[in-house]
C-alpha cells in the first residue's frame, strides 16, 4: 500500500526503476515461507509474565506464562503449579499440568491472588491481567463492566463486578500498577485504575455488584475528558477527545488514575481479626459481599498508583505525579508521555491505612452515593526533591521504607538511585501518630551515581525500573534487576538502617556507590532478573538468553554442600545464591553469541582524498562524521579497561554450525512450506558450515537511545538468525547498563555520535565474519585491528580507507530498526548509501522539527538535538527540555539532527546513490512517534530514486507488537530481507 492509511494485509512497493516489479513479486513469494519460519520460530517460545513463591522455603513454585498462537493471533495465557520433591540427583520439581490463566505477584498469603479482566474482554483471548503488574495497563480499555477475580487455593473465589461509574480502564503497568497492594490478612486489596469520569452514576445492579457508594469520595470529582460532538449529517456524530491530558503512548484514556480499596469480606477467610483502634470513625464492614470503593484522602491534582501496605497494616506507600489541571503548584502546561520515560517528576508518599483492624476508617460522608468513604489520612511526603522516585517498598519491620529514583539528566533513562528513609524511634503506633515519624524520617542514599568511567567490568550504576514486589532477602539485604552492559543480573545490596538513623539524613550522595552492592545472579551471556524473595535467603529468578528460552530457578544462598553441585553461575560471588531449575533450561543450539567493545578511530579527509562527493563531503565531515563509511574505523577495547570515555559495545550473533547443518536452504519455489526448523527459499544465498563464505549481516541497533540491549531471549533475533543472518546488536554510548556519564554523552549529539558508532560496528562484524580479526587490543598505523594489513578499518585490503561509491561494492549488510533505532537506520541509508544494502524500519523518527508538534515526548526532541528551553514541562524550572511553542532555532537544530537533513533528491549535482530498497513499518496509532514520520521518509526516498514499500498498521501502537500485527511485521521483515539482502 501507499503513504495512505487501509488495513494490513495489503501492500505496495514503489520506485524509480524498472527492477521494481519482480523484486515485488520476490516479496510476495517469500512470504509464505516466512510465514512458516515464524510459526516455527514462536513454537518453543513462550514469555513469562509472574512467578511466585507459594510458601517461603521455595518448596511450591507458581509460573505464569503467555504463548504466541500464530494461527489463532492471540496470546495464550496459562499458570503451571511446580512442587520440589527429593530425588536422587538432589532437589527437583515436578510440574502440574498447566490450567489456563494467569496468576499474580506476591502477597502475604501466597495463595490468594487477583486477576483484573478489562471491560469487554474475551477470556480466550489472554487479555484479562493479573496483578503482576505486567501486560496492558495503557490498553485502551472498552465500554461496559470490568471484573475482578479472586482466586484461592480451591480456585475461583469470587468476581466482582466493576462498572464504568465505579471507575475507568485498570492500571496494570510499572508506573501506576506495580506493588503489592494486598493488607497483612489479605482481606483488604488497593489497586489503582482511571478515575470515573465527572457525571457518571451507578444504577440499581451496578450499585449492588459494584460497591454501592464506592464511587464517591469527599473530594471533589475528577474533571474527565474534554469532548465536543459536531453533527456531520443526518445519523452522523464526531466525537472528539482531547489527548494532551492524558500520558501518552500506552497511556490512552489515563489521565487521572487514583486509588480503590476492595473489601473482599467473607471470600478470604482473615488470618486473625486485630482489636479495632480507638478511633470513633471506625465502622465495622459487612462481610457478606465484597465491595470496590475509590480510597478519598488522596492529594488533588496527583496521578498515584503502586501503593503498598506496611506489614503491620498500619501505612500505605504510593508514588504520586502531577498530572494536567490537577491544580498542584508547577503541574505541566500538558502531559508529557511516561513510557519508558524515567525523567518525569513523581514523589513517594506514606499515609495512615484505611483499614484497622476488621474496621474502616471513614472521614466525611458521601455524595450521591449517600455512604461513608474509606480513606487514607494523614499523607507524608517521604521522598523530598528526588527526580523521578517511584517503587517504594517497606522493610519487612515496617520501620523503614525504600525507594528508587532517578536524578534529572535531561535523558528519558539513565542511572537511578537506591533511597531509603527509615523512621525516627520516637514515632508511635496508630492514627496521625503512624506517620509522623515519616514527617522527619532519617533519609540517605544507599546506591548512588557511579562516577567517571570504569571498567566494563565494574559496577556500572543501577539501572532498574522498579523494585521487586517483596525485595527483602534478609532484614538487610535486598535484591533488584539491573542491566549492566548487554545483560541484566541480579544484584544484593546491604541497608544498614541503624547508620542512617545515626547519620541524621546521611546525605545525599553516597560515598561509594558500589560499596553496599554485589552481584547475586549474573550469567555469561545472558540475562536474569528476580521475581519473589522471601525473607531467609530464597529467590525466584527467570534467566533467558539469545540461544535459551526463559526459564525459571530457585536461587538459595550456598552452603558448603549446596557449592559443590550449584551451577558454575553461582560461584561467579562469594556468597552466592545458587540455583536450582524450577523449569527446563532448553538450549536451541542456533545461535553462537560475541561481545566485543569498541572505539570509534576515524580517517580524516586528508587521508582520504577529499572522500567522496564533492562539497557534500566536506559539509558533512564538518558536521562530525566522515562523508565516506570506509573513513570510519574501530579500535579494540578490553573491559578491564578503565578511564575510555568513548567506548561502546557491540554484541554479535551468529548461526551456530548445528544450525547451519539443520536448517537448510527449503525447496519452495512455489511458496509452499519449509525446510525442517524453517529456513528461507530455495534461490536465496546464505551461510554455509562447510565453506568460508560469512553469513550476510542485519546491523540492529535499540531505540530509546537511553535504553539498551540486553541478551535476553528474542523470538524475533531467533528467527533472523534462523535464516542464516548474523545479527550485529549496538549498544552505543548513549545506551544504559553504562557509566552515567557514557549515558548522558548522546545528549546533543544524536544523529553523529550513534551514527558514527553504528557504521564503526558494521566494519567491525564484517571483519569478524570474514575470520581476519587479529587478537589485539587496537588499530593503529599499519595495524588497523581488522587482519587485512591494510590499516584502514574496513576490511577491504586496499589501505585507503575510502570505498567506491557505486550499487555494486554494497556490502551483504542490512539494517533493522525501530523508533530510535529506525533514526539511525534512516540516517545511515540516506548519508551512507553505498554500505547498507537494504532497511526495515519501524515507526523511525526522520525528521526531529515536524515531530515535535505531534509527539507525546517533546522533550526527547528538544534534549536530543540539544537544544535547551526556557521553563520546561517536566524537568528543573531552569533547565527544562521542552517548551510550546518552539522556536525557529530549536527546529532547525532539530532538522539538522535528523536524517532527511542529509537525502538528497534525485540528479542532484553530488551524484550520490539513492537510498537502498526501504520497507517501512507504521504503527497507525503510534503516539510517541508519529506515522506522518513514516509517510514523509517514504517521499523522501522516492525522490532520491530508492524503492520504499509501506506498510500500515491500524491499530498498533510504537512497539508494533500485537498479535497479528507483530507477526505481520516480523515476517514482512523476513521476506524483504531475503528479497533485498539474500
């Protein structure tokens, strides 16, 4: 199809040469077995999305898993019970056969847990969301009632009926749906989901199944959204809805989530009914039916969620952010977007709990509803001026509290800190006494910003999104994921809350950041993260890897017994916590995996003859980069090495010589099925094990740019290597896992810094595929780190360092990316032409100036292209990164930054080669980039003379990831790949 929106499925791919309609033809041929490469692909593949520890010891173990169905596009929940039995090779698990569903995150009874079905959910179509915290939680959520599920130990509990004047679409994200929101006897759940919108009323059934009153509060109701209906013609109504005042992609409909408490009365039997306070508000619940009711108490203009009970039931934890026309002093002028987005202000707040006892506290009376309001009173403000503090968690004593927080950079992600504040001795129990100590709580930084620039091989800085539901291994140790270059690992940090006490508020920067900090979990080449802790030394912790699906272990500190049949991965620290599989570790055996890093060495013009295109070049060369690729070379980095400032990494993928030998090439040339495993079309080049020829190469660098990858498991990398690709993952400076100051060196310099990164990997895996790296730690004068004894870096054994600028001296190299990393493709295809043989691209940012009026992150343009706003949105009041309306300097140094700076139209006086065959892929309800990106480029490599194909997804978001859509994508991917690049 064109640049026009219509439903997938359907395509055309347009031109400026006559080639065009067989390379069509190849595409639509190679779609087939695509098609069934990917099927194959996703048939061992499965993503786990809970994992809980039933009882404390680890002795039951709860997994929560979705799969992918390609044949009925829907994602297939399921949740499989493992018990530990004693067998003769040591502890092992036996599983239950898996019952369909998912479960939830940890609470205090282990065995009860809450699912949240969306509004018109269909129960088969997996889009119901436990409360792990994971999955849909800025799905835009569909008229009529919700449900909540309780499940127990005999099953289904009860459900409760949730309709729209009770409240909006639930909250299930990291931001507002995280925690564990359950009371100590598990009778009381807190939840965040949208406020209802202003107006709404309960009927007769509603009010009876969904908590009567419930809906009201001694607050004020939420303003909802501005809509204006305009008669087009007879029948015919438009319905406008104002989308700044909510938070963006993922975010639709979000505009003002807030608290609701759920009684579930007689469903859960109590653990123990504790002496009612004094309080002579207190009434006492009916513990007949359930009831959902929003929590009052909760301070206005505040956007709140991932609240936690203390473990005496005595406070609740939750993480506050202003949200627009809330009222709350400095509120943004309108919403900046929260995806992945963890430079926006938000604050930690403690208040007294609603709940004492088996009674409610009530404060005032009710509106319409006519009854009294549970609420929380008395609201601390714990964190103080953090940046961005989210996930609190209290310890298990209940006397102290931790939190992460994220100081502003300007960047969306960058090294967060680890803080604590624990309350004074002289705080009592009960009522307002509850929090007063939290007024003047002892504060302190326990993990801080790691300084300068380490070794790869040294702590980096934490880099977490959230903290584990139940943290604590032990009453001063906690556990946290936390990517640390291409991996995430497990990491143990030591709170000593009696130094904080001592210390007053301990200051804000920690001495050393690395001293309380050690690694619990870390696999070569792989990723693991943590689930459950329970206090007492056990964890539940999902390892994945390029090669390795996930799969999930016990983790227990070692004894002097356990050491000897703990896996070498457990040894890695002393003490470590050593695992034991809960599930199957299954090994693929297709991909072989490389880590190298790098430092960017560039030619200068002079010694390369001016480079290629005249008074381009030179514009070019002046902008930062060299105007030819081949001018752009590596040198070799060891990680051990300390004080690089310009190091980057780059993580290459290779199909093993079993794969080679398993998958070969498929004799399909009527499109109709696959070789054994999957593999591409007869006709089509690819790696053989038996001969020098290398695999061709997909260049795949990450968006963000403040993110990074992280070896984890990708069906997606799995089917491309599958193929026969090899697959060159860049982490540049610029990606997180590294020294804050690696983070924040991308900042104004987007678009020349990765750029130059990305080409330097690109030589750097050609060389390496070719087999000629020399075993050495750089490049140097007649040594250039690449075995071609030419000394220029780029594998071509002339020495000049320079490359002819024609179609044919392509290298077998194409690039995938999406958003950020659909810049880079973008800018690499229009200024380096003659290196990249073909792109897919997805929801790729082209043009940084027109972006920024339809964007929900206009500060990402601003900071990125490095310009600085008077005021901003959402940053510090001096150094904001963004501000309406922008001004023409501010967009012209964000055109400059962006690739449709550097195409060039067809016949121009340069010469230059068009952009290689492009296949863009759109996500027509993309917020964060918008699809007119895509559209715009698509003109734009039409009139350099390239072939460019689009392709539009209706109904997707940035990450083009449903099922459907996402697999449309994947293997539209596929089939172009093999079309364009072999």
């Amino acid at each position: 199809m064109g640049d026009h929106s219509s439903p997938p499925g359907t395509d055309t791919v347009t031109g400026a040469t006559p080639s065009l309609p067989p390379a069509a033809e190849a595409h639509h041929a190679h779609l087939a077995p695509a098609a069934a490469l990917w099927a194959a692909t996703l048939t061992p593949a499965r993503s786990l999305t809970a994992a809980v520890l039933l009882d404390p010891t680890g002795g039951a173990v709860s997994t929560s898993w979705t799969a992918r169905s390609a044949t009925r596009l829907v994602r297939v929940p399921h949740t499989v019970t493992h018990v530990r039995g004693q067998g003769a090779g040591g502890d092992a698990y036996t599983a239950t056969p898996p019952v369909g569903g998912v479960r939830g995150s940890p609470s205090p009874c282990r065995t009860w847990w809450v699912v949240k079905v969306p509004a018109k959910a269909d129960a088969a179509s997996g889009t119901a969301a436990s409360d792990s915290g994971g999955g849909g939680g800025g799905v835009e959520g569909g008229g009529g009632d919700a449900f909540l599920e309780l499940w127990g130990p005999s099953g289904l509990a009860t459900t409760v009926r949730v309709p729209p004047a009770v409240h909006g679409p639930f909250c299930t994200d990291e931001w507002f749906g995280g925690g564990g929101g359950w009371s100590p006897d598990c009778r009381f759940y807190i939840y965040a989901a949208e406020a209802p919108a202003r107006g709404a009323a309960l009927d007769g059934p509603a009010a009876r199944d969904g908590g009567g009153s419930g809906r009201t509060d001694g607050d004020a109701a939420p303003a909802g959204p501005r809509v204006a209906k305009t008669v087009v013609g007879a029948g015919m109504v438009e319905t406008y809805a104002d989308r700044d005042d909510d938070f963006g992609e993922c975010y639709v409909r979000r505009r003002l989530p807030t608290l609701f408490l759920v009684d579930w009365g007689a469903a859960v039997p109590l653990a123990g009914d504790g002496d009612d306070d004094d309080h002579a508000s207190a009434v006492t619940t009916d513990l007949a039916a359930p009831t959902v009711t929003r929590l009052g108490g909760v301070p206005p203009g505040l956007a709140v969620g991932d609240a936690v009970w203390s473990p005496d039931g005595a406070t609740v934890a939750f993480t506050g952010r202003p949200a627009v026309g809330g009222g709350e002093p400095d509120a943004p002028a309108f919403q900046p977007g929260l995806r992945f987005c963890y430079n926006r202000r938000s604050a930690v707040y403690v208040a007294a709990s609603p709940v004492r006892g088996s009674g409610v506290v009530v404060v005032g009376g009710g509106g319409g509803g006519g009854g009294a309001t549970p609420a929380l009173t008395d609201v601390v403000r714990v964190s103080g001026d953090d940046g961005c503090a989210r996930s609190p968690r209290f310890h298990m004593s209940g006397r102290a509290i931790v939190w992460l927080a994220t100081p502003w950079t300007g960047a969306h992600n960058s090294a967060s800190v680890l803080r604590v504040g624990v309350r004074r001795p002289a705080s009592g129990g009960g009522g307002a006494v509850a929090t007063a100590g939290w007024a003047d709580a002892a504060l302190a930084t326990v993990v801080g910003v790691v300084p300068g620039f380490p070794p790869a091989t040294d702590f980096p800085g934490l880099y977490a999104h959230a903290l584990p539901t139940a943290p604590w291994l032990h009453r001063d140790t906690l556990l946290v994921t936390s990517a640390w270059g291409s991996r995430s690992v497990v990491l143990r940090v030591r709170v000593d809350m009696e130094a904080v006490l001592a210390g007053g508020d301990g200051g804000d920067d920690a001495t050393d950041p690395a001293a309380p900090v050690s690694v619990a979990v870390a696999l070569p080449d792989a990723s693991v993260m943590v689930h459950d802790v329970s206090p007492g030394g056990v964890a539940l912790i999902e390892a994945s890897g390029p090669d390795t699906p996930p799969w999930v272990a016990v983790a227990t500190e070692s004894d002097a017994g356990a050491a000897a049949t703990a896996s070498p991965a457990c040894r890695e620290r002393s003490p470590p916590l050593c695992l034991t599989p809960v599930t199957r570790r299954v090994d693929l055996g297709v991909i072989t995996a490389r880590t190298q890093y790098l430092r960017r060495v560039d030619k200068t013009p002079a010694e390369c003859g001016g480079g290629v295109g005249g008074a381009a070049a030179t514009a070019e060369a002046t902008a930062g980069l060299p105007a030819d690729a081949a001018a752009i070379r590596y040198a070799l980095v060891e990680p051990d090495t300390a004080d690089v400032a310009d190091a980057f990494h780059v993580v290459l993928l290779t199909p093993s010589a079993d794969a080679a030998a398993a998958v070969p090439p498929a004799n399909n040339d009527a499109g109709e099925g696959v070789a054994a495993g999957g593999g591409p079309p007869a006709g089509v080049r690819r790696a053989s094990a038996t001969t020098a020829t290398p695999p061709p190469l997909i260049l795949f660098p990450h968006g963000g740019p403040h993110s990074a990858y992280n070896s984890a498991y990708s069906p997606a990398l799995t089917a491309y290597v599958r193929t026969g690709y090899a697959v060159a993952m860049v982490n540049f400076r610029g990606s997180t896992g590294a020294p804050q100051a690696s983070v924040v060196s991308l900042l104004g310099r987007a678009g020349t810094q990765d750029v130059g990164e990305c080409v330097a990997a690109t030589w750097w895996a050609l060389d390496t595929l070719a087999g000629g790296l020399k075993d050495h730690a750089g490049g140097g004068d007649g040594d250039d780190g690449n075995g071609d004894g030419d000394g220029d870096g780029n594998g071509d054994g002339d020495g000049d360092g320079c490359a002819e600028d024609n179609a044919s001296s392509r290298p077998r190299v194409g690039i995938v990316g999406g958003s950020h990393g659909g810049f880079l493709g973008a800018h690499l295809s229009a200024r380096y032409p003659s290196t990249y043989a073909t792109a897919v691209l997805r929801n790729a940012v082209v043009d940084v100036a027109t972006m920024a009026g339809g964007t929900d992150i206009l500060d990402w343009c601003y900071v990125e292209a490095g310009v600085a706003a008077e005021g901003g949105v959402d940053g510090p009041a001096a150094g904001g990164a963004a501000a309406y309306p922008v001004s023409l300097a501010a967009l012209t140094a964000m055109w400059n930054a962006s690739p449709v700076a550097w195409i060039r139209p067809a016949g121009g006086a340069t010469k230059r080669l068009p952009p290689p065959p492009t296949l863009l892929q759109v996500g027509g309800s993309d917020r964060r980039v918008p699809p007119q990106q895509s559209r715009e480029w698509a003109r734009c490599v039409r009139a350099a003379g390239g072939i460019v194909a689009v392709r539009h997804y209706a109904g997707e978001m940035h990450a083009i990831d449903g099922v459907g859509g996402g697999d449309d994508a994947i293997v539209h991917a596929l089939a172009w790949l093999w079309t364009h690049l072999g």
